[in-house]
C-alpha cells in the first residue's frame, strides 16, 4: 500500500524523498480515445506525474442535471495504466482559460460576487457536486479510506485554484478543506497562488501544503514562499512554459531554450513541478473561456481561441515540439532510471477531403426549431436569465412611430452583436455602450448577441452576458423587448438536427445560419484539419462532436479534428454562421476541408 505525505522538506512516498516530475493535461481537452497516447507522451518525456482540472460547468450544465460525471474516473484509471500519479484540481473554480473559470451560469447569474465565498447557497451547490465527483477521487487515491482500498494514483488534491489572486475569505476555504475531508479525501490538500505576498496570505490554509505558479524566476519565488511557509517540500504548481491566445491577437510564443532554463532553475532549487502545460489539447464545445484587460482587468474583453495548444512541449496534435526534446534533456538529468521511448504519432489523415455544403436553415428558422421560449419585457433578458451559457440570444424590439430619425444606442452589451433593422443588415458591434446608427420610426429591429466566451479570471469572474443595460432611440429607452436564446448544445440533442428547416444551399447567398454538407473520407480516417476559407465566425460540428468556435480574424485558422471522430465514407459537417458565410459555399474558394495534421516536431 502507498502512502504519500508532505515532510518537513520533502514529499515522501512510503517513507523515502520524492520529486513530483508532473505535466498538466486537462481530461476534458483530449478526445478520450487518445487519453492513452497523450499520457505515454508525457511519461516519454520524463514526467511520473500528471495534474488535470475538473470544470464543473461541464459536467452539471443545468442544476441538478449531470452530463457524463464519470469522465474524471475514467482518466484517472487510464493514468494509472499509464504508469503516472496524478494530482487533481476539482475547484469548484479552476480559471485554466475555460468558460466562467469552471463555474455553471446559472449559479453566477444569481448569486453574482456571493460566489468563491461563504455563502451558504454557493456551498450548496458546491456540496451537490462534489457529492458526484469527489468518490471517484477517494476511490482513486494510494490512501486507504471508507471510500476505496487506496493504492490508486491520485496523490494530492488541491484547494479552490489561485483563491489569493481573487478573494481573502478564509472561512470560505477552511469550508472546502472541511467538506474534501469530510467526503473521504485522506492524501494531502494543496494550494496554488502566484507567489506575491498578498497572494500567499490570502490564498493559503493553515496546515494545507502552499505551491507557487510563475514561468520564471523560480528563486524569488520560492523565497517568497518560505516567508510564508519556512517549512515544507517546495512545489511550482503551475510552471507556465507557454502562453494563450486570444481571437484578433497575435500570440505570444516561448523559446524552447528559454523554457528548459526556467525549468532546470525550479529543478536545481529542489522543488517538484508541474509544467503548465504539458498538452493543452483543445477548448473543444464552445467551452474556451475569455479575459479582460487592463491592470484591474475591467476593461476590454479578449476571448481565447479555440486551441489551447499554449506552446506546450507536446502540441495540440500530440506531437513532440522542439520543447519536448528540450524539457525532456532536463527532466532526464533528474528522473530516476532512463526514460521510456517517446510513442509515435497517432494515425494521420490519408488524403486531404473537400466539403460539399448542401443544405442550409436562416438563422430564424434554427432559433423557431432549436430556441428556447420567448420573453418580453421592459428590458432585454440576459443570457442568464434564459437559461443560456454558449450561444446566442436574439433581441426584438420596435421603434414606434412615426417619428424622425434618431441616434440608435446599445447600452451595457457584451460581447458581440449583428445588428438588423428592417430585416436589413446595419452592422456587426463589440461590446460596452455602442452607436447603431440612425433610426427613423416605426421600425423592427434585432440584435443576434453571441457570447464570446465568459470571463475566467479576475474580479468580473461571472459577469452577465448579452444586453446588461437597454436599448434607446435619441434618449428614450425602448421597452417591450421580446429575448429568445439558443444554447449551442441543442444543436447536439438526439434528433434535434432532424427538426431543422433544412432548404437548398443554392438559396442561402451567404446568409447567416446552419449550414449542412457531407465531407467523403476515403481510406484511412485520422486526425485531420478543418479550414473554413471565408467564413466568417461560427461554430463547427463533425458527425455531432463539436470542434468548437472559428473566426477569420485569427490567430487560429483551422479547427483540429481528433482521427476518431472521423469515419472512412460519408461526414457529416454542420456549421454554424452567425456573421455571414461565403456567397458561394459550394465552389472554389467558400468549400470547407480536410487536411492531414502537419508534423508538430
């Protein structure tokens, strides 16, 4: 039996010094047929350890309505095949660039700062879940306990994520060290928080194991640590050997050599690590998450692409980067015996495959088939309020009259908005209080607001999406709007395609709305990309899996397709458009396709 403890300077496994070696793969981002893979890439090179997240959004999108809850056991089984530990992070927030940081929507609509608090709603809700997921962990830990034989591989759980960069209730995480206990969670609690003073004072729990997460500097970091805590083994949680993207951004890359140094620098101080990460994977589903700038992190928002490859050593295809070999010569110098071979690629794409797009539905159509119910009211209704956490929401009002034209207003939109009036198209606007132009009265308009993702870091972690504030002509506020959402996963219910509107493609002249083709594989299925030449921003299906959102604007300029998706023959593709496909998706340059993954080496 394996017993893991947190020593006076080391972490000791059945009594001996121990290095956690650990890389960060999020379960949820890698197509489970490819676990096995990914995981022996990361042993490959030279980890004993992997870390993953548990989003709770993910797995209980609606209250009380759980969606595939045994996937973290499922990993967790899978990294034991795989010879690693592991290390998990269950929240109940995560951050890790994912939609509202983990939280659902439906709890951050209504309880707004209350929640990462106290708060005796927000713990209900967290008891709820936990309840689901915490006796796969107990089930799967090397300690023995009521709720399994130990011997598993998870060897720690970590405390909320980054709580000192958020909020100073203590109470609030003493609750959540006493509910993981409380639930059978007997190896050692953690936490993580960036290693500032404020930070560490606010983010750490009296006797629960404090990390630091940076991407440099390891020695002032850990200083900064050992003036809070003089004892304990030394641990970069998060060690960011990469970076992010967001849509419209250029990204920011991180030189292989720059990053093995920073690596040994964490190695040499005797600490353990966690490479931050170690295989991104993808934001598959809608599900990436967004940001906002400036220092108090109030002001514009930037939404994260779809790949969260984050210049990882093993990239979003699961290859080997230049950083592979790179961390993969530190990590040798300090791992015990000599390295397992590095696995070869998974299965490629044979031959490239050209969409052919047959069908179309408007927008309205889809929305009438797939939408929810209708409010009207003397305001918009915000996403929350429709029950909608990916998708969009469209906003109708009249203008009465007659009267002359005046200034048309937006006031508190987030996100993104194509504006319509008259059944004309006016203009497609970002968010914060937005000129629409001028209106003369009586006239129709709508507004398709489409989220681009929720906040999943800072002090506006759960803000509201869709139109927070109204909408004026001249100075007058327009009342008797009519809200109608569509959340992105009804376009994934048994049948629901079938209730679509489908008509011929021919008609659509690059309107917005779901448009429906076949892409033919012949021979050898494998993983693959989607490119999208002239469509603008949408959402793409392939046989109902959902490669998440695309835009024109870049960075990113193709969706990876996991191989198992695909099937030798006949594909379905569905695509989304919500700004305006091509005039001619069928021909030349507006026909989708598939391409095999370009070596990542």
């Amino acid at each position: 039996m394996t017993r893991f403890e947190v020593g006076e300077r080391d972490f000791l496994l059945d009594g001996r010094p121990v290095r956690l070696l650990s890389g960060a793969l999020h379960y949820f981002r890698v197509h489970e047929a490819q676990w096995g893979h990914r995981l022996a890439m990361l042993r490959a090179m030279g980890l004993n350890c992997v870390e993953t997240y548990v989003p709770w959004n993910l797995h209980e999108p609606r209250p009380g309505e759980f969606r595939d809850p045994q996937a973290p056991g499922r990993f967790l089984d899978a990294v034991r095949a795989a010879g690693l530990w592991a290390i998990v992070r269950p929240g109940p927030y995560i951050c890790a660039e994912w939609e509202n940081g983990g939280l659902p929507e439906w709890l951050t609509g209504p309880l707004g700062p209350r929640v990462r608090t106290r708060d005796a709603e927000f713990l209900r809700a967290v008891d709820r879940w936990w309840g689901r997921l915490l006796p796969q962990v107990v089930a799967r830990q090397c300690a023995p306990g009521p709720g399994g034989p130990g011997g598993g591989p998870v060897l720690m759980v970590q405390v909320e994520n980054e709580y000192g960069s958020y909020g100073s209730d203590g109470v609030y995480l003493d609750r959540l060290v006493e509910r993981l206990r409380a639930r059978g969670v007997r190896v050692p609690l953690c936490t993580s928080d960036g290693p500032e003073d404020h930070m560490l004072s606010a983010g750490s729990v009296p006797g629960v194991l404090a990390t630091v997460n940076f991407g440099s500097g390891a020695r002032e970091a850990f200083a900064a640590l050992r003036r809070h805590r003089p004892e304990g083994p030394l641990m970069c949680m998060e060690f960011w050997c990469g970076w992010f993207a967001h849509w419209g951004r250029a990204p920011a890359p991180r030189s292989a050599r720059d990053a093995a140094a920073a690596l040994r620098e964490i190695l040499e101080c005797g600490a353990s690590v966690n490479v931050y990460m170690a295989h991104g994977g993808t934001s598959f589903g809608g599900w990436a998450g967004a940001n906002r700038s400036g220092a108090l992190h109030d002001g514009e928002l930037r939404a994260t692409v779809t790949s969260y490859d984050y210049g990882a050593p093993v990239d979003e295809r699961g290859r080997p980067t230049e950083k592979f070999w790179r961390l993969r010569e530190v990590l040798a110098e300090f791992a015990q015996g000599p390295l397992p071979p590095v696995p070869g690629p998974e299965p490629a794409l044979s031959a490239p495959a050209h969409a052919v797009m047959e069908q179309w539905a408007p927008a309205d159509g889809v929305m009438a088939a797939l939408g929810g119910a209708e409010v009207e009211a003397g305001r918009p209704a915000t996403f929350e309020e429709l029950g909608v956490d990916r998708g969009v929401v469209r906003y109708r009002v009249t203008v009465p009259g007659p009267r002359g034209r005046y200034p048309l207003r937006v006031t508190g939109l987030r996100d993104r908005a194509v504006v319509w009036v008259d059944g004309e198209r006016r203009a497609v606007v970002d968010g914060g209080e937005v000129l629409l132009g001028e209106v003369a009265g009586a006239a129709s308009v709508e507004l398709w607001v489409g989220s681009l993702g929720r906040v999943n870091y800072g002090p506006l972690l759960g803000e509201s999406k869709g139109i927070t504030g109204g909408l004026l002509h001249e100075r007058q506020y327009l009342h008797g709007v009519r809200s109608r959402g569509l959340r992105l996963d009804a376009l994934e219910e048994p049948g629901a395609v079938a209730e679509v509107p489908f008509r011929g493609v021919a008609g659509a002249g690059g309107a917005t709305g779901l448009y429906r083709g076949t892409v033919t594989v012949a021979g050898r299925p494998g993983d693959a990309e989607l490119t999208l030449p002239g469509w603008r921003h949408g959402f793409a299906w392939i046989n109902g899996f959902c490669l998440g959102r695309y835009r024109s604007t870049g960075p990113q300029h193709a969706l990876y397709v996991p191989g198992p998706v695909l099937r030798e023959g006949g594909n379905e593709l569905l695509l989304w458009e919500w700004e305006g496909a091509p005039a001619r998706v069928g021909e030349g340059a507006g026909a989708p396709g598939l391409s095999p993954c370009a070596d990542g080496s």
